[in-house]
C-alpha cells in the first residue's frame, strides 16, 4: 500500500523507545516533508524489527543508536547505526547470509537463530530495494537500506 515513509518510520520508533533498556538512548535525523513508498507495512516491520533488535542487543551500555533518512532522486536511503563493538570488515557482507553469526561466542550468549537479516535482505529486494551493512571491528555497525519512491501521481486512490 501507499505508504508514507517519514510518520511511518517515526511511528516504530515511537513503539521502540517505548521499551528500550534505559541504558541506550535513540537520536533521529529524518528529513522532513514527505516521501511516499508502496510498501507491505508488515513486511517491512519485520524489517525494522530486525535491525533495531539488533542494534539494541549489540549495543554497549550508554550506547547511542542512529536512525536516518535522506531523500535521494528517486529512493530513500534508510540507516540505522549503533555504536557496538561492530563486524570484522571482511565479515560484513556474510551477515546477510541464512544462519550467520559473526561471533560464535557472543552469538549463543545473547541467543537469536541467524536468519533476520538474512529474511530482511529479501523482504526489502522484494520491494524493489537494496541493503548492505558497514562496519568495522570496535567501530559500530550501520544498516542502510533503500526503498524506491513513488512517482507523482495525478489522482490519489488505491
Ligand atoms: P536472529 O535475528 O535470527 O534472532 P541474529 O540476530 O544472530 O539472530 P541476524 O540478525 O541475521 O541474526 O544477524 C546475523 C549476525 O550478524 C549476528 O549473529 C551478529 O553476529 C551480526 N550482527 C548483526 N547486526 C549486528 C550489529 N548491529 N552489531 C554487531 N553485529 C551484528
Ligand atoms: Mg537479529
């Protein structure tokens, strides 16, 4: 359905901060004005679950998690940072992989099957966008996604 982005995104992070450990705190840059998308809104729910779900769990304590938008030509650049010890850089891109797990002990310590951002990574190529992590070792990790936006349209209807 017609989607638009910005309240949208505010919305999970509203429903979010509601719950987070008061440890970590929550800064937003969205732009403002609006940008409409045609999206599932469960879909890419399960989306945002998983990548805030994650950046609450590797967060250190005091941490800070950064949720952006910018409006690009024609797709919104989504990013989601936190400032946990982060992924080795040559193990970055296998995160997206079914049942990866960057560290094996960290990983069974603060559970989770490895498949989120695997099921993520197809659900947002599924609404015709991209997805890719950066990260370093000790540097935080940030998720950024893209979503096409929807042209203009003359008549408003479903
Ligand atoms: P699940 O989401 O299925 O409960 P999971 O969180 O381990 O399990 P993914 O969300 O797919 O699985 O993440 C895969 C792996 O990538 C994680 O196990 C973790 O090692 C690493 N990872 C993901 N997000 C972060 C992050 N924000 N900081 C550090 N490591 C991360
Ligand atoms: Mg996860």
């Amino acid at each position: 359905e017609r989607v638009e982005f910005i309240s949208y995104f505010h919305h999970v992070i509203d429903r979010f901060q509601m719950n987070i450990p008061e440890h970590i705190s929550f800064t937003r840059d969205l732009q403002s004005g609006k940008s409409f998308v045609w999206i599932d809104k469960d879909k890419l729910m399960q989306v945002l679950d998983n990548i805030i779900s994650n950046a609450i769990k590797y967060s250190p304590e005091g941490g800070t998690i950064r949720f952006k938008v910018a409006k690009q030509r024609n797709q919104i650049l989504v990013s989601i940072s936190d400032e946990g010890m982060g992924i080795p850089y040559d193990k970055v891109d296998k995160i997206f992989e079914r049942f990866y797990r960057a560290d094996k002990a960290r990983s069974r310590k603060l559970g989770g099957s490895g498949l989120g951002l695997a099921i993520s990574k197809e659900l947002v190529e599924a609404h015709h966008g991209r997805i890719w992590a950066r990260s370093g070792e000790g540097k935080g990790t940030t998720i950024f996604f893209t979503l096409p936006l929807m042209g203009r349209r003359r008549r408003e209807g479903k």
